[in-house]
C-alpha cells in the first residue's frame, strides 16, 4: 500500500469496526456548515447510497517545492468507481455527454455505441490516463478472467483533470500498482471528499478542490429511487462562484490562480432507478445545470464529461437469450433529472468544504475555501439553514 494511504487506510478500519461502515473521514460537509440545499439526500448523502456500488482511492502526497521534475511534488492519484462493486462483471446501462471536450474520457465511443458501461470508471489526472487504462485492464484480466470463449477484450472508461499547477505531472508518479490499489480497496459506505485520489492536485473556482459526493432518494409516489454523484472538480473562475446562490467568489479574497475558466471537471451519476442508456444520455446532461447553480459557465479550456449509468437490470448483457428489461416511461424521468440537478450542485460544494489548503509545485499555493468565511456569508446573505 502507498504510504500516503496508510491513515487513511488505518481510520477506514476503526470507523468499519465501530460503526460498520467505512467511514473515511470526520470532516465537515457542506449542510454541516448550514449550506441550504434542496431535496433529500441518502443515508450516506454519497453515492454509495446506491447500493452495489463502491469507490476506491490512492492519494500520492511526496516531495516539496524544491523537488525536480521526476522527483515531485507528487500530488495526484487515481480514484475508482465501480458500479456493481469489485465482485462483479455485469455490465450496466450507460450515457455519456461532453459539455465542453477539452478532456478526456476514454471508451465512451462503446459507451455511446453499445449502451452499457463493461466496468469500472477511473479518474486520475491528465497526463496518467493511458497507464490507468491499461492496468485496468489487467486487472479485469486477473479478477474476472476470459469469457465463456477464452476470449478477452476491453475498453476501459479513464477520465481525467489536470493537476499541473500543484502535481508534477511530466514526473509520471501514477503506476499501474496506484490503479490496482484504487480497484482493489474498493468499498461502499462513506466516501473521502477532498484531497484524495485523482482529485488530490484539483482546484475548484480558484479554491482547492477534489473529489466531492452527494446523492438524493426521490419520495416514495415515484417510485423511491437513488440518484448519487460524484465528481471530480478542477475548474471554474473564483468570481463566479456561487453557493446557494450566494457570490460568495466575489466576497472572499484569495491569490489569483487562473486568468480564465480552465481546468475540468469529471461527473459520475449513478441511479437504482430502471433506466435504459437514451435516458441515461439525458440524465448526464442534466448534470450541466447542476454545475450552472454553482456558476460554472464551462469555458473553452474546460473539460467537463459526464457518465451516468443505472445498477437496474441486472444481466441484460447476457450472450444468450431475450432479456426481460423495465424501465421508466419518460414522463415519469423529471423527479430523476430534478435530483442529478440537485446532487450535481451539492457534490461540488462538498468537494471544496472538504478541501484543505495545498502547496505543490514551484511552491504554488491553493487556498482552501475559509469555513468561517462561508458561514458568516451565508447568515449575511439570509441563506444559513441552521
């Protein structure tokens, strides 16, 4: 195991001990803060609150300022979503959608082509996707095996954001071992937000930024399903930054990072609902709106890809035979797009608040969006919920 996973590691075990839930960390979420938001969230308000579904991390931190290229600062990682968990080769009902393509997400083309997502969704930073994507698929190899024909055949899905500002990049610190490592600690319950995994070098509206979750259950009349997100966010100016509808970009000062809106930001949207991938296509360009509520206007030098895949229908991939499917007709999806929307904006603002201030390359520094500061605004501006 990295060193750099060791705590987080050694806390996953005492919170799965005490609790029986892998609780990864103890900080502060958004609604902690008395950040208003609506709808209402899972149990976890992660999207691990669709069960099946685990995510793994390794989080690199090495090196200083003084470090050379090759050498560090290491600030990077890789991060795993697996919808059906490790155990499990059943594909899932998948959509993709690119907001603005400055990025990358490979295998969506299949994605696109075949409807089904055939494993796990990896994210890491730019520069690092390949070396993911392959080892992916070594894994699978190892963990699953050829199929019924002796035959094996991949297309992994890698996305990425990039890191440079703070990570080494050109160093090249992520190996196949960090991808094994990410796949293999997989688990449900609680997920680390914040600096950890491939969000750990990520900014966010010039705040540093990371890895952030949030989920919604829809009432019981349609039909109580999950919906949960998680993303990757690397992007945004501080000026249009926007939390319950509060500037809070323009009320909180702090070093100027970019002179534009560039960098990216990788959305996963899983739901329990029954959907087939022409409506999961639909629900990932709702995630648009959702980033829309916390001021993205998604620039030219943005990356902002978003996969949405549905744990429903198990083993609608079968080789053989007519397959019994359901879905939702589309004029019961609304509640289904309202709560993408809804976790969309709260995932992002969850990845800031667990955020903490990082130094990297060239001693660049990114602040952490100040707590304090945000509370004081949000009971300025009549928006605190508690």
């Amino acid at each position: 195991m990295p060193k750099s996973d060791f705590n987080n590691a050694s806390l996953f075990l005492v919170c799965l001990v005490l609790t029986g839930f892998a609780c990864a960390q103890t900080k502060p979420r958004s609604r902690d803060l008395g950040v208003p938001f609506d709808g209402v969230p899972g149990p976890l308000n992660a999207i691990t609150d669709v069960k099946g579904l685990e995510v793994g991390y390794t989080t690199l931190i090495s090196g200083d300022a003084t470090s050379k290229v090759g050498v560090g600062p290491v600030r990077t990682g890789v991060t795993a979503v697996l919808p059906r968990g490790k155990d499990s080769n059943d594909p899932v009902f998948a959509g993709w959608f690119t907001e603005n393509g400055n990025g990358e997400m490979t295998g969506t083309t299949w994605v696109e082509e075949s409807g089904f997502l055939e494993g796990p969704v990896m994210i890491t930073n730019t520069h690092s996707v390949g070396i993911v994507r392959d080892a992916v698929i070594a894994w699978r190899l190892k963990h699953h095996g050829v199929d019924k024909d002796s035959y094996s055949w991949s297309l992994p899905v890698v996305a990425e954001t990039w890191d440079g500002y703070l990570n080494d990049i050109n160093g090249f610190h992520v190996k196949a071992e960090d991808a094994f490592h990410a796949l293999d600690s997989a688990h449900d319950g609680p997920v680390e937000e914040g600096n950890v995994g491939g969000g750990t070098g990520m900014i966010c509206n010039e705040f540093k930024g990371g890895i952030g979750t949030s989920s919604r259950v829809l009432d019981a009349k349609y039909g109580g399903y999950t919906v949960g997100v998680l993303v990757q966010c690397n992007y945004g100016q501080r000026d249009q930054l926007r939390i319950a509808g509060v500037p809070v970009g323009r009320e909180i000062a702090g070093p100027k990072v970019w002179d534009d809106d560039v960098g990216s930001i990788i959305v996963v949207v899983a739901t329990d609902a029954p959907l087939i991938p022409t409506q999961l296509k639909r629900v990932a360009k709702r995630v648009t709106l959702g980033l829309g509520r916390d001021g993205s206007y998604s620039g030219d030098g943005s990356g902002d890809i978003f996969i949405a895949f549905s744990t429903a229908n198990p083993g609608a991939a079968s080789y053989s035979g007519v397959r019994p499917l359901s879905m939702l007709p589309n004029d019961q999806i609304n509640p289904i797009f309202l709560a993408t929307v809804q976790a969309t904006e709260e995932a992002v603002v969850n990845a800031m608040i667990a955020a903490e201030t990082m130094t990297g390359v060239k001693g660049h520094t990114v602040i952490a969006l100040p707590h304090d500061r945000l509370r004081e605004l949000l009971k300025r501006y009549n928006r605190i919920a508690h």
